[in-house]
C-alpha cells in the first residue's frame, strides 16, 4: 500500500512541474497554437482565476432558480453566480488546503468537497461539508473526518461522488481500509455517517447508479463493478481491463447497459464496453479526440446519449453515443494550452460548466447537440466475397479515419450532412473510392466496399514491418522501415481487443508494448498504416 502512496505523491510533484512551468509560458504558447475553430460549442463567458488553478466544478440551483458555479480552485472552493450566463458574478472562496486537486460534487442543498492537499496551513480537511441555502449571502461549512470506525481517520480523498442519501469518497487516505471508496448516508446531510468500504483496490473515482457501484482502479489498470444493495458489505460482480491500463472515470449511458471509461494516458481512447451481461463485458467501440488524438479523455459525463468530454490538449469535446457501437464526435472547442478538467453539463438551462487547470478558467459554453450521420457496411473481396478485415475506411477530406472489424465490418461517421467521397484500401487490393454518397443527422447510411486484389502489395507491406522477439514472454517490439503506422492492436484467439496503441507520424523505428500481464497463449498483432494493415501471430509463454 505505501507503494501507491508514494506513486501518488510522485504525480503531485509531476504536475506541480508542469503547472509551474505552464505558468512561465502560458503567454508564449497562447500565441504559437495552432488555431482552430470551435463546431457545436459557443463560448458564452469565462472567468479567470489565475495565478490559482482549477479543478473540479458543479452546480447548484436554488428554489428561486439562481444558478452557482461551486469551482476547485487551488487555495479551497470558489462559488460564483451564473444565473446570467454572460455576465458571472464572483462571489466568494471558502478556505481550503493548497492543492492542484479540488473535487466538489452537489447533493440536494449541500455540496461535499475534497482534496489531495495536506493541512500545513492549520486549515483542516477530509471532505468539507458546504451548505448551500444561505447562497448568495453565505455558505457555512465544516469538514468530517470520519465517525465510528474510522473516527478522525480521514484527511485527504482524490474525489467525491454523491448519489441518493450517499456519499462516496474515493481515494481516501485510510491505508487499513485499502484506499478504495468510503460510502457514508448522509440522510441528516451535515452530519455523515460511515457505513461500509470498498476495500480491493485503490479507487481514483467511482460511479454510481441504483445499488451498482463502478470504480475506476487506476493502478490496476480497470474498472470494478460491486452490487452495494448493502452498503456495509459491497459484493464484487466483475471486472474489466481498460485500453491502456489507466482508468481514470467511468459513466454509464442512458440505458445502463454501457459503461464509458478514460485511461489518464497519452494516446489513450474512450472506451465503450457493453456491460449488458457482467460475465461477457465486450468493447464496443473507441474514440480519440479529432483536434489533438494524441492527448486523451480527461473526464467524461453523459447527458441524453451525448458524451462531454474535458480533455488534455486543452480541449472540450462532445460525442454522438446513441449508437455506442459507432461514437462519432459532434462538437468541439479548443481553449489554452493544457487540460480542461472537468464539465458539469447539467445545468437547467442546458449550458455547460468547464474549467481550465491552467490558466485557472472557469468557462460557460452553450452547445448544439445533433446527431450525427453514420456511415456503416463491410468490405469484402470483390472476387470472393469473403470479409477484410483492417481496411482502412476514410471520409475524404476528413482525418477521420477508422478500420474494418475481423468480420470485414466498419463504423464511422460524420457530424455535418452533405455528400462525400469514401475511401477504402487494404494490404493487398487497389484502393477504391465511392464518389457521392449522401450523408444525414440522425441517419444511418449502408456502403458495403468491395475491393479488388493486388496481390503484388502483400509482399512489398509485410516486407516492411518486423515483430520480435516471437515467441516472447513479456515484451514485442514493432519495427517499421517505410509504412507510416497508424496504430497497433493485439487481440486474442476470441477477436477481443486486449492492447491498443496510436501512433502518429511514425514513419519508422520501432515501438515497444508489454505483455506482462497476459496470459500465455496465442495472440494477433495487427499494425495499421496509412498503406493497408498487416497482421501476425505472436506467441506468449
């Protein structure tokens, strides 16, 4: 356990590096972006709050509909009124540790806040307890650390989640209780009380719906799903590796039978895995964000089937995920030159709370929410009708790219109707492009590709790419001498993908993945270049 400790205060010092840093080039890097311009998303005001950073953000709403901004900003929790969205009035901060992490979440009249930061101040902590019936005049507030078992025992969390007459404090500081989740009713809301753990592993953050909670196990590399029908002995159900190992946060969709996660790694998707049947959780599908693909999902939240996603890169994205199967990005906005952290996209009037991390922003923005118009099929052999399987499928003056499945098929889509040109290529067959084919929100668009071969490529690719050591047991290394890689995907003899990897601009060199932590057996590396794809059997033992 004092492992995790330690790696957790190696983060702190990382981004307290990067932070300072930022802050000394801030105004450099603001004039040598790129720019971009925003699609769906309308920035209606901001409001700085540098030299401070900014963390996590919510809402609250009172009974004569004034809206407030509850923001973590480093020096405590900062509230502002955005009943006039163009015109935010700062109102006051309420004292905190010195932290870049500051998590707040809002449950009834009471909002419950937390932090990573130590008391070297003697400001006290653990999770502040803030009532909001006094806004805009006060807001009087205590911090609980703990009653009964584990009284006086709590002094930090990573964050707080809050759901029904609970609250669940992730990555709290509690060695003996495994640094999971506390979860403490709050029916008397300024009084908590604790009532059960989930103890296995480290929890980062954690979801809640009904009697189900999600836990995003970062260092081990998953999400956990417990039955808590009874909160003082949660049940294990299952568990499930992320994409790159990392899992950040979960959110569940609208239906509950799909579970979206972020890994806090670069070159890391959103994942969608169907969780329909706990003992068969399958991915559906992943997405890397158009502007920057390289700097990942840093939270995502869910609102009618739509995923809002603050981002590193400075990014604020939403997607299309009423066909989780196919997520197909609607909007976008780039702001500074770091992370946008969180976003809070439920406030009545439907407008999106984000912030910054640095510079410290809090930012209003009004979004278009559409549909997006898909394009789905297959791709076989124009002689054999047999399925391709990595086909690359591109949307012609787009750089969206996606690839066909083990059964030939491919989803894709974009967020403007119009007509296109669709290209499809594979190792081994002439490229092939339809010309004009009509797109439409809230459409599905069929075009099943059938490509010629061109057997004089299949040698001329492969000759391209080495993977060794093969057989191995713990590691490969990809070695690319000509072909651009795209990306590379190992999965096992069931077609699940198991390790995924993007690369960008990588011409040639070579890429290293780890396998430690699979099992012996036979797997599938395909590489994925701009010229076709490639695959091969890799041996584990």
């Amino acid at each position: 356990m004092s492992y995790r400790i330690d790696y957790i205060s190696d983060i702190q010092m990382i981004r307290k590096f990067q932070l300072a840093l930022l802050s000394i080039l801030t105004s450099c890097i603001l004039f040598s972006m790129p720019v971009f311009a925003q699609k769906n998303l309308t920035l209606v005001s901001s409001m700085s709050f540098s030299p401070q950073s900014v963390a996590g953000c919510w809402h609250y709403t009172d009974t004569a509909n004034n809206t407030y901004a509850l923001l973590g900003t480093s020096d405590g929790i900062s509230i502002v009124d955005i009943t006039n969205h163009a015109n935010p009035s700062f109102l006051f901060q309420l004292p905190g540790v010195n932290s870049l992490w500051h998590e707040v979440k809002v449950q009834g009249d009471f909002a419950y806040a937390v932090s990573e930061g130590t008391d070297t101040a003697g400001i006290k902590n653990g999770v502040q307890i803030i009532d909001l019936r006094y806004l805009p005049d006060s807001a009087p507030n205590k911090f609980y650390q703990g009653d009964g078992a584990i009284l006086n025992m709590l002094t930090r969390a990573h964050s707080i989640t809050t759901a029904g007459e609970y609250i669940y404090i992730n990555g709290h500081d509690i060695a003996s209780l495994g640094r999971g989740v506390l979860i403490c009713n709050i029916s008397d809301p300024w009084n908590p009380v604790y009532v059960g753990a989930v103890t296995q592993n480290y929890c980062h953050d954690s979801y809640v719906r009904g009697d189900t909670i999600y836990t995003s196990d970062i260092y081990a590399g998953q999400f956990s799903v417990y039955d808590i029908t009874n909160r003082s002995n949660p049940v294990l159900l299952a568990t499930q590796q992320t994409p790159l190992l990392f899992n950040h946060n979960t959110w569940l969709n609208d239906a509950g039978d799909v579970l979206f996660t972020t890994d806090e790694r670069n070159n890391a998707p959103l994942a969608a895995y169907d969780i329909s049947d706990l003992s068969n959780i399958t991915l559906l599908d992943t997405y890397f964000t158009t502007l920057y693909p390289s700097s990942e999902v840093h939270n995502v939240r869910v609102l009618n089937d739509y995923l809002i996603n603050p981002s590193y890169g400075s990014q604020l994205t939403i997607v299309d995920a009423n066909r989780p199967s196919n997520l197909v990005e609607v909007a976008y906005y780039p702001t500074a030159s770091y992370l946008v952290w969180d976003a809070d996209p439920y406030l009545p009037s439907g407008a999106i709370l984000a912030t910054e991390t640095n510079p410290g922003t809090m930012y209003i923005f009004e979004p278009t929410y559409v549909r997006a118009c898909y394009l789905e099929g297959t791709v076989r052999d124009s002689f054999t009708n047999l399925p391709i399987s990595g086909a690359m499928v591109r949307i012609i003056n787009s750089n969206l790219i996606k690839y066909s499945d083990g059964f030939g098929g491919y989803k894709t889509g974009q967020a403007d109707s119009g007509t296109y040109d669709i290209e499809f290529s594979a190792l081994g067959y002439f490229t092939k492009t339809y010309s004009g084919v009509q797109l439409s929100n809230g459409n599905l668009t069929q075009l099943d590709a059938l490509l010629v071969p061109d057997h004089t490529r299949v040698s001329e690719l492969s000759r391209n790419f080495r993977i060794s050591p093969n057989p191995t047991n713990d590691k490969i290394t990809v070695q690319s001498e000509l072909s651009e890689i795209h990306e590379i995907k190992l999965s096992d003899s069931f077609g699940r993908i198991v390790k995924q990897s993007r690369m960008y601009n990588e011409k040639s060199g070579s890429i290293t993945i780890r396998l430690d932590d699979l099992s012996s057996g036979v797997y599938f590396c395909t590489i994925l270049s701009r010229h076709g794809s490639f695959v091969s059997p890799i041996v584990k033992y």
